[in-house]
C-alpha cells in the first residue's frame, strides 16, 4: 500500500504541475505524506482489529461418537 499511495502521489503532482490544479497538489500531498509516514485514513485505532479471547472451559464443544 505505501507504493502504491507514492505512485499516487507521483500521479497527482504530474497532473498539477500540468494542469496549475491545486486540488491535484493538495491529493499529492495528502497520498505523499501518507506514503512517507505510513499511514491510513484511520483515526485513532478504529481499524485496530480485537485482541483474541481465550475461553476458560465455559464453551468447549461436546462430540458424539458415529458408529
């Protein structure tokens, strides 16, 4: 992901340096800084995944014998 948001950036400053467009410079900045920096569009820890729970004996599965 982090080339792919400079290879963004790259693509966006071309295209404000071609076209005088501030918006492209203000997208090559944000994927710019993105790709430096190494981050998402996250905030803060809402994409951070749970930490896994260990049961203690309250839900162990029962088996059947077939046969």
């Amino acid at each position: 992901m982090r080339w792919l948001r400079l290879l963004a950036a790259a693509a966006f400053l071309g295209q404000g340096i071609a076209s005088a467009d501030p918006i492209a410079y203000w997208a090559a900045a944000f994927f710019g800084i993105q790709a430096v920096f190494n981050t998402g569009c996250c905030a803060v820890g809402s994409c951070a995944t749970s930490p896994i729970r260990k049961n203690i004996g309250t839900n162990d599965p029962t088996y059947q014998r077939i046969g």
